[in-house]
C-alpha cells in the first residue's frame, strides 16, 4: 500500500434491533466474545493494514465508546503523526448539527481529512465482526483504476432485503444498484466497506449536501448517484472471508456461541492478525474442582465452580457450585449464585443472578410486545441487575438495564418485560 490512505469508522449507530442492550450503549460498543467491543474489529483491521491516520464518527450515546478508545494506546494509535481521533457531529455556532446520514457524517468530516491529504479515503462500519486486509481492497481498486469501490459479499437472495444490492457486469463493474429490494437482480451485498479517490468522493459529498431531496446516506443517495450519472468507475470487489452483521439479538448471540466451536467459522487466535482491545487488568482465570468446562472462552478473572458448555464467559465473571450456563453469554463481572440454570442467554454486565435462578424455563411464546427483537428462545438480562433467589424466567423474556429485586413480582412468564420501578 503505497498510496496515502485514511479510514474513517462510521461508530454513531444507535442498533436498536439489539434491545435493551443498547439502550445506554451505542452499537460499536457492545461488548463482544469474551473481552472485546463491536469497534475493535474494524480497529484492528486498520492497523493490521498498516493504516494508522483513524477518524472513529460518533453520535449516539458516545461516552462508553470515547473511554473504550481513549488515545488508542492498544491499537498502537496513540501517535503524534495519525492516530486516532474521536469526532462528533460538529457543532456550529449557535446551533448543534447531528450527522444526518452517513454521507453527511463523512461531509461534516473533510477538514478533518483534508489535514491529512490523503489520496484515498476508506469508510468503514464499526458495527460488524469480521477480519480483512483493507490492502488487498485497496490493490482492487488500483488495478480496475476505480473512483470508487465496495465490498460485497454473496448472499441468499432470501436475505438481500436486507441489504444493498450491487449489480455489475462481467469485470465486476457496478452498473445498477438495488437497496433493501424485494425483488433483487444480484446476490452481491453491500458490506459497508468502501474505498474512493478522496479528491472524487470530496466532490460527490459537496453536490450531495446542496441536494434538498438527499438523505445524505452512501446506499440510498451517493453510490446510485455515482452509477446513475455515470460520474465514475465503481467496482465490486467480492469478499469471501468472514463478516457478520450482529445487529440482532439471535444474531449476536450466534456469533458469540460460533466463538465456542472445535474450530470457529471466525479465528480470534490468529498470530498473524491479533484484534486489539482496552480492557482493564484481571487476576488469570480459576476453574475449581467442582467445575465442569466444555467448547467454551473463559476470559481472565473468571471464576468457575459450576457447569460451562458451548458459553462465553467474560472477564471476572463468578459461577457458583450446582450452576449449569449452557449456550450463553455471561459479560464482564456478573455474579452467578449457585445452583442457577441458564441456558440460550445473554446476560449484561456487573449483573448479579441468584442462588437457584432458572433463565429460559417453560415452552419458547412469542415477546409480547417487540417479537422482532426479543425471539430464538434467548432470554436477555441487562446490565447492573439483580434476579432474586429461586426466580423462573421464561424464554424470549427481557429484563431491562438497572432492574432490582423489589422490581420482581414472583416468576416471569415467557415473553415478558421486566422494568425498573419508578
């Protein structure tokens, strides 16, 4: 990679299919296989690739990720040439203007990386999983002599409502463009990965931002504008590596328990790629004699004294005698009590469950009122909770952020929503 290059990390999106748990976090931030958060992998990708000049574009609820990221000491980012920089939404005088969509995020930005004058810029999201060298996307797009280029990756057509579909010709040239379609004509998602000349792209976000009708967004406005006026050379450039949009909740948890497997669709142990994170220090995790461990990621300071199988078990986590915690996820310094039972779980961190809890008992009923969020049988437990003793809770049950024992009224049926009382 010759070329200058800077990478600017969309990290402003609220991930409200995730429920409660980013309900005080926003979505790069949540916490992630064992001891990461979602924005490390991007993180990562960029100085593993050898780009180290880092503009992370935060909006919603941006404290826990400005402290995760700091000055970027772990990411080997903490420099005086480069670096990373948090950067959100500018604020003009007299009034405050969040970023509109992400073209206008990257708008708001072109002083900012113009003070580097690069010659190509990579946009990224800081809300998938996934491992790449951005150099071999970056050769791509050198060798077709694009103006722009996408990631995609093939999908079920099944799937392609989801996502942004390229259309492209026999050189992978991008000639039509398909978001969200019902009906799609490709299998080639958009990833959220994009490589452009900077001096091309600086010029689209200007005529972007003067356009009224514009949602300001790379899918929905830039990229067909590009295809559409024929203004420059967009080319697909196809990804077969591993990527995963964790922006559910059965999602998230599938990619945590993937973690778990003899060999994992995603390898978090590759000497050659690490994935970076600020985590605090911990004491080496202890595994008591009482305890039974199998196809699970016990992080440090965990404690284990009951059963683990097919789990991912943060930092400092305690797991008391009796206890069976199967098919979940138990994040950063909750406290188990003995003889608890969870199985297809997700429970938050500094939560504390009781002796004899039972989380995902009874036949799986739908959520009774966010049935799109809360579903697979998973039960999911916010952060700083207390679950009394000897409570049932039923599967695709949510129990809310900051919910206490005098919150609880007996056992919680299947499909219910525990709050916190005013």
């Amino acid at each position: 990679m010759a070329k200058k290059v800077v990478a600017l990390i969309l990290a402003g999106g609220q991930g409200t299919r995730l429920g409660l748990l980013t309900d005080e976090v926003a979505k790069p931030a949540v916490p992630f296989g064992g001891k990461y958060r979602i924005i490390d992998f991007s993180l990562s990708n960029c100085v593993n690739s050898g780009i180290t000049a880092v503009g992370v574009l935060t909006q919603y609820r941006p404290h826990i990720l400005s402290r995760h990221i700091g000055i970027g000491r772990p990411w080997d980012l903490d420099r005086k040439d480069g670096g990373v920089v948090i950067l959100p939404p500018f604020i003009a005088q007299g009034d405050s203007n969040w970023y509109k969509g992400t073209a206008n995020a990257v708008f708001q930005n072109i002083d900012f990386v113009d003070d580097f004058d690069p010659e190509l810029l990579v946009v990224l999201s800081g809300d998938h999983i996934y491992s790449m060298d951005y150099n071999e996307m970056i050769d791509y797009h050198l060798s077709k002599g694009a103006t722009g280029t996408v990631a995609c990756m093939r999908v079920p057509l099944s799937e392609a409502h989801r996502f942004g579909m390229m259309i492209t010709d026999f050189e992978n040239k991008i000639t039509d463009f398909q978001e969200k379609p019902k009906e799609p004509k490709s299998d080639l998602a958009s990833l959220g990965i994009y490589v452009f000349d900077w001096k091309f792209l600086r010029e689209r976000l200007i005529q972007d931002e003067k356009d009224p009708e514009s949602d300001n967004d790379f899918g929905k406005n830039i990229l067909p504008k590009i295809v559409q006026d024929n203004a420059g050379k967009l080319f697909a450039f196809v990804f077969e590596g591993y990527w995963r949009d964790v922006g559910t909740i059965e999602s998230l948890w599938e990619a945590n328990i993937e973690l778990t497997r003899p060999i994992p669709p995603f390898n978090l142990h590759d000497p050659s790629w690490r994935f970076y994170t600020q985590t605090e220090e911990y004491l080496p995790a202890y595994v008591g004699t009482s305890s039974h461990v199998r196809n699970s990621l016990i992080n440090e300071g965990a404690e284990i004294y009951g059963r683990v199988e097919n789990s991912v078990i943060f930092q400092g986590v305690q797991i008391g005698e009796g206890s069976l915690v199967k098919n979940s996820v138990v994040m950063t310094n909750s406290k188990i009590g003995r003889n608890v039972v969870i199985e297809r779980g997700i429970v938050g961190e500094g939560t504390f469950v009781k002796d004899g809890v039972v989380l995902g008992y009874g036949d799986e009923v739908p959520h009774e009122t966010q049935p799109h969020i809360y579903n697979a049988g998973i039960v999911v437990v916010g952060s700083d909770v207390v679950i009394p003793q000897n409570t049932k809770i039923g599967k695709n049950s949510a129990i809310l952020n900051h919910v206490r024992e005098e919150d609880f009224e007996g056992d919680v049926e299947g499909g219910k929503t525990i709050s916190p009382k005013a």
